[in-house]
C-alpha cells in the first residue's frame, strides 16, 4: 500500500477539523449523534472540496498549470472553494456552471456562491439550454489555448481518484479522534453526489482495516446508481494506492429516498431538517447537500433503523453559503 506522503499535498485546510457531540439533537431522536466538522476547513467558507482541492491544486501546480477549470451547478460549493484555491495560489480560475431546473428564483441567480465566486475574482461562464457544459468546456480550452495559457480541469466535485485522497487523510483524522475520545462509531452519515467523499472516507477506513459502516444519502440520483458510481471510484481510488479491490466487497451503502425531484430542488423534509439543525444545535446546514442527508439520518434514527446504543458520526461537508440562495424556501 502507498501511503499519502507519495502524493504531492498543499495545506489549504484548517485540519483536523473539530469532531462534536450534539447534545439536543441526541436527546431529540434518542441516539448519539455526533459531527465532523469538515465545514470549518478554512477556504472561503470551508467545505469538504478543500480537502480534495490539496490534492488536485498541488497537481495541477506540478503540470505547470497557471488556470484551473471546473464544472458544476450555478451554486457549487465546489466551484466556490476552487476559486478560493485558485486565488490563494495565484492561479486563474474559469468556472462552468450550468442552470438548475426548479430551484427558488429571487437569490438563485446572484447570492450564496455566486457571489463568493465573483468576489474571489474566478471567470463564470453561465451554462442555460440549449447550450451544455461539454460544449462551453470545449469552447473556454480552445480559447485559453489561443491565448497561451496552461489550463488544468478539475472534475466535478474534485472526485477523481486523486481528489478522493482528501477523504483518505479525513479517515484518518477520524480514527485518530476516535481513539484519543474513547468513542467507537457504529455508522458514519454523509452527502454523496460526484461520489469522492463518500469513496475516499472508504478506501481510509479499508486502508485501516476499520469495519465503520458508510452511508451515503444521495442527493442528486437514485440509490443504486449512485452505488455503481462510488464503487467505480473507490476501485480506482483503491488501485491507486495499491490496496486490493477484494477488500471493498459489500462497503458501498447508499440510500435515493430523501433527494426529491432532482438535485438542487428543495424538499419538505430538508427544510426542517436545517430548521431543527439550526434551533437545537447552532448548526448551519445547507440546503443541497447536508439538508438532505440530515433530513435522512433523522428519519432513520425515527424509524428505528439506528439505534438509541449506537454513535452516529454525520459528516458536514459545509455549503451553508447557499443558504442566501435559497432564502424564500426557508
């Protein structure tokens, strides 16, 4: 096995990031419930991107690159915490973010992210029918080939093998926290949407040999196919730390029943999940990502899926900065 240190790394991330109990929402649903605070990694508002952006900025640095690119929608924390990267470095930025169908109207289209790109100084190319991403992609290469520039394409959501090494490190982070505390989880919660999160947390913990049960709540498809699309990355992420492929066998757990619609588009049980989040416990959640997936862990500690004996470690992967965007939902 390839340990991280073979991998060029720059610190952008205030870690290791806080581990909490939550005291009144515990209380609440009759579990032990606990967060990692991965919102408070630094980086114009923090984020779990961050972590992976130390992976990728620093590859990207070692290709010579001096603008980086990458996709995603209108309000991507993604896209936010890339341009911060990109600023902090001294590199341009060029961001393609497409429309969201049936998201609210009045901030959407100026606030939360957006803004935050702006301010941090990145290029945004706004995606709307008929055009796509691949096309307006095409067309920002060609033209910072034209004008000599080196560009470097950051997928989306960071989640390629390489990004997922940030969830690698926070595995880590996790255990050694775990141990220091005397705390031994029974499940770790967690967004899963570009699927680098949820498959780097896994290959850590299979790296260490830790049996931590892995949930994603998905947020932009279906269960099973967001199964296929974290498996497919945890193999590659798997492979490319020399760790055999048997080991991830049964790992990848995914659940498509709190996402609504479609990406981006609020839910009833979101709203109160951020409500409750935010009047029991001081704590912002955002209205794409961890909304839902708390929306999830609450209903499951409801239905009696987690049990009152059980620790239950949600990741917050940040965003609450678009909750400017989605203000009249709220």
């Amino acid at each position: 096995m390839l340990g991280l240190d073979t991998f060029p790394r720059i610190h952008l991330s205030h870690s290791a990031t806080p581990l909490e109990k939550l005291p009144r929402l515990s209380a609440y649903l009759g579990c032990h419930i606990w967060v990692k605070r991965d919102d408070c990694t630094g980086l114009a508002g923090g984020g779990n991107k961050t972590r992976k952006l130390e992976y990728l900025l620093a590859d990207a640095l070692q290709q010579g690159a001096d603008t980086v690119l990458t996709l995603g929608g209108l309000q991507s924390n993604h896209a936010r915490q890339t341009a911060a990267g990109a600023a902090k470095l001294g590199l341009a930025c060029e961001l393609i973010l497409e429309d969201v169908k049936g998201v609210p109207q009045r901030d959407y289209y100026h606030n939360g992210n957006l803004l935050l790109d702006q301010l941090c100084g990145a290029v945004v190319h706004r995606v709307s029918e008929p055009q796509n991403s691949a096309e307006v992609l095409s067309q920002v290469l060609a033209d910072l080939a034209t004008q000599g520039k080196t560009p470097y394409l950051i997928p989306v959501g960071g989640s390629n093998a390489l990004g997922s090494l940030g969830y690698v490190n926070c595995a880590n982070e996790i255990l050694a926290q775990s141990a220091a505390s005397h705390i031994e989880f029974d499940q770790i919660v967690l967004a899963t949407g570009s699927a680098g999160t949820q498959a780097g947390l896994l290959a850590g913990l299979i790296a260490n040999q830790c049996d931590i049960s892995v949930l994603g709540i998905c947020v932009s498809r279906p269960g099973l196919d967001q199964q296929i699309l974290v498996e497919d990355l945890l193999k590659q992420s798997l492979n490319l730390l020399e760790i055999d492929t048997h080991l991830m066998q049964g790992k990848v757990k995914t659940n498509g029943e709190y996402y609504g619609e479609a990406y981006g588009m609020s839910t009833e049980k979101m709203v109160e999940a951020v409500r409750l989040l935010a009047q029991l416990e001081g704590l912002l959640l955002d209205p794409v990502y961890t909304g839902k997936a708390m929306a999830g862990l609450i209903d499951l500690c409801q239905q009696g899926v987690f049990k009152p004996q059980q620790n239950v470690l949600f990741i917050h992967t940040g965003g609450s900065q678009g909750l400017f965007a989605y203000s009249e939902v709220f």
